[in-house]
C-alpha cells in the first residue's frame, strides 16, 4: 500500500564504492523527483523526470546518474562515493499537469559513507 | 530565483500554546506556496498549500496558513499545540508560471513541544 517507497532504507558504505538507490511509486503519476537532505536538514532537489524523460538537473556531479526504467520508477546511481555524500536522499512523486500539485515523499535513504 | 525564508530555526511551544512559523517569500508574481511536515526519520507530508484561490487555507492536523500578498507572507498557525506536533516543518515554493514544477525549500522549523 506504500504510495512511494524507497530500497534500502540504510546504506553504510566506504569511500570509493558504487550504490544505487531505488525508488518506486504505485500512484500512477507521471513525474518523479530525488531530493537531498544534509545534515543541517536542507533539502535541495537533485533531479526530476517526466515520463521517463529528464526535465531538472540541478548543479549535482556527473558522479550522480539517475535512470527511469519507466514512468514508476527512479532510480539514482552514484558512482565513487565521497564523505560529501552522506546524507538522507528523498524520492517524490506527483502528476504532471498543474504545479500545484502536492508532491509525494518516500520515507528517505540514510547513506553514510565512512 | 523564487526562494523563501523561514524565520527562526526552532521554536518551543508549550502544549496548547499557539504554533506560529513564518515564511517570507520572494517574487514579484504570486508563487504557489506549501507548507510540509517531517516527523522524525520520516519523509515530507504535506499540510497544506496555496495555489491562488482562498488566501486563507486550512490543512491537516488543525494547521493553518493565511497568504498575505502585501508582506510576501505565509505563514503557519495552529491554535493549540499537541505534543505529536513536535517536527520539522519546512515552507516551500514552485514559481508560477512552471514549467518543472522545481520545488524549493526553506530552511526548515523544527519544533518542540513542551509538556
């Protein structure tokens, strides 16, 4: 029943390693978002996609790749993981049509990297 | 650039003392404005937003926000605070018109309650 859900909740993981974080919403929207949340709990967004196609791409190092299989799903990779990165990571979700349109969060990855 | 500011970092209420946080935003056309809630280790909820119709609009949990064009203001009441208010709220904007519905966040509240 979990309109947005995220896999895994935890990462720990060392410098230089690759991780993927997923994301999946079963509202049928058609735009998903990832934020990042840092330790000062500033929330910032990182990427957004419309029906699979990119439409924000926010000053974030190519080390960050997002992928969308299809419209429910959002996927972020990141590449050679730095100390920087840690940090809780937000998907979203909403319809695309009207900008005043709530957007969904999903309960956020905890990455630590050590 | 649309942003908003979020006046005062934490604010400690006592139980069924009012809730006031304020938001101030800067744009010279009406933003749509949002007012979201973070529980601790939870994502955002939503409480409540403005999109250019009823100037005064009530949300979830008895919140409310009155949009004030005159002082670029939104800010966030509810009449007597409950112990599970205790969060982070966050004020937030998408600028009008849009066409990436890019939503930018203020700093964040957090708020305590006080037995």
């Amino acid at each position: 029943d979990t309109a947005v859900s995220q896999t895994p909740k935890y990462l720990v993981t060392q410098m230089g390693n690759d991780k993927s974080i997923k994301c999946e919403q079963n509202l049928g929207h058609d735009t998903m978002y990832w934020y990042k949340q840092d330790s000062k709990k500033f929330l910032k967004i990182m990427f957004s996609y419309n029906n699979k196609e990119l439409i924000i791409n926010e000053t974030v190092p190519n080390r960050f790749s997002p992928k969308s299989p299809d419209k429910a799903h959002l996927n972020l990779h990141i590449n050679s993981l730095e100390l920087g990165d840690s940090a809780v990571y937000f998907c979203a979700s909403s319809p695309w049509g009207t900008a005043g349109d709530e957007q969904f969060f999903g309960p956020g990855t905890r990455l630590t990297v050590l | 650039a649309q942003s908003v500011t979020q006046l005062g970092s934490h604010v400690s209420v006592s139980e069924g003392a009012l809730v006031l946080l304020r938001c101030n935003y800067s744009s010279s056309v009406p933003p749509y404005l949002f007012w979201y809630v973070q529980y601790p280790n939870q994502g955002l909820q939503l409480l409540l937003k403005y999109t250019s119709a009823a100037t005064l609009v009530k949300g979830i949990n008895g919140f409310e926000a009155e949009f004030k064009k005159s002082e670029t203001s939104f800010h966030l009441t509810k009449p007597s605070a409950h112990m599970s208010d205790a969060a982070e709220y966050f004020c937030a904007v998408i600028r009008t018109p849009s066409n990436d519905y890019k939503l930018s966040f203020g700093a964040g509240t957090t708020v305590t309650v006080r037995a």
